[in-house]
C-alpha cells in the first residue's frame, strides 16, 4: 500500500491533531540575510515537541549562526541536542565580510528531554565508499642466496562502514524550485535514519516538497506544511507528478 503524502497550506505552528509523527523535518528561515523571506520563525519549536512520539526526532536544517541565535528556544521548547551532520554542497554562496566561501550547512537531530536517547528509533545507515578492510598480512621469510620471491600478502573486504557525519550532496541549483531546496538523497538518509517504517514524516516548512518525494522513495506517509500558496501549489504538482497526493 503506498504512504499517504500530503502537502498542506498553512502556518506549521497551526497543526492540528495530525501527530504524534515518526519524525519531523525542519528547514526554517536562517534569518542569515537581509532577504524579505529570510526571517526567523518564533514558536515552531514548542511545536514540533508538542506532536512528536517520545521515541521520534526532529531534523533541523540550519547555519551554526541560526543554532547559536535559537539555542534557547529549542531549550525551552523541551528539545535536547543529539548529533549533527555537515552537508558538503558542490558550489557555496559568500557575504562581503566572510573569509571562506561557504559550502556546507548542518542537520542537527534533537530529541524531547523527556524521552531517553537510547529509547529514539534508529536505524543506522552505512556507504558503500567507506569500506572497513581487514588486512592479512602474510610475509615468507626471503632466501638469503639464489632467487628472492616477492612477499606475500592477502586482503579482504570487512563490509561498508558506518555512514560519515559529512555527507557530499549536489546543491539544486540551476534546477531547485525553492530558493533553499535541498537535495532528495540527502533528506532520504536522514528520513531512513530516524523514521521507522510505516511512520509519517511531518515538514514543518515543506517549501518545494523534497522531503514529500525522499518519504515516498523510502516508503513513508508525509505531511508537508507551506505557509506560502504559491509554493504550496508548486509543491503538490512536484509530487503529484510522481505520486498520489491526498487533497488538502
């Protein structure tokens, strides 16, 4: 049976009664510019703790400076820092006063201080380009006279390693709908990572439904939240495209 997905326009801090979800997926304005969209969002993480399971997470999407500025409200909200992962893009963007130009920006995972980290659905994702090898090495002592052979050794693959904390994925750019589109398998991973089968994923701030296209690709309902109508729209047509779409 195919996931509901679900693309609905409205303010996320309005929800109703459709949670408790299996995670929840949050790319919220960084507040990094002096763009008209680009403000901070108040509230949404009271929010996002209220309709969590005990056992779910929450996936934020964010600079380090917009996690500095929001500490104490994911504090407040009852939501305590687990692990963060860097997203490697391949180009980046540069204010006049940066050094460096920036091509990554973070995931970080919280949990509800009322719940234990062990008790937080998990299931850990591993990559075929960081395979763990056992090396055997075995050496025959050459001859000391007459013809010497080559030494001797063996190796063998031990499996795929552990998925690394810094995760390459191509940017959207040329080709993104939103302005702040993020990659299908990056959000895919983060999805496999802490949503359990047959749970819904809930985003926050849906923008263009990426994360609406990643649920279905790993076999989990979805529910998108967009304040914006026009990109609400250009959302449901993204993923109608590819999918059944419940009527919002």
């Amino acid at each position: 049976m195919t996931p509901e997905i679900e693309i609905v326009t409205g303010d996320c801090r309005e929800i109703d009664a459709s949670g408790p979800f299996g995670m929840i997926l949050a790319d919220p304005p960084y507040g990094d510019t002096s763009l008209d969209w680009d403000r901070r969002v108040k509230g949404w993480q009271a929010v996002a703790a209220e309709t969590l399971q005990p056992t779910a997470s929450l996936w934020v999407f964010g600079s380090l400076r917009y996690f500095m500025a929001e500490a104490r409200a994911f504090e407040e909200a009852g939501l305590r820092y687990a692990q963060e992962i860097v997203w490697e893009k391949h180009n980046g963007s540069g204010f006049h006063a940066d050094r460096f130009k920036r091509v990554h920006e973070l995931a970080v995972q919280f949990y509800r201080t009322d719940a234990a980290w062990a008790g937080v659905w998990n299931e850990v994702q591993t990559t075929p380009d960081a395979v763990q090898r056992s090396v055997k090495r075995k050496k025959g002592r050459p001859a000391h006279m007459g013809h010497i052979d080559a030494a001797a050794y063996s190796s063998e693959d031990g499996g795929p390693r552990i998925m690394r904390s810094v995760i390459y994925a191509r940017s959207c750019h040329g080709r993104a709908i939103h302005p702040t589109e993020k990659p299908v398998d990056l959000l895919e991973i983060l999805i496999r990572t802490s949503c359990p089968p047959g749970g819904i994923v809930c985003d926050m701030f849906a923008g263009s439904g990426a994360a609406g296209e990643a649920a279905r690709n790993a076999g989990r309902g979805y529910v998108g939240f967009e304040i914006d109508h026009t990109m609400a729209n250009k959302a449901r047509e993204r993923l109608s495209a590819k999918l059944p779409l419940v009527s919002a």
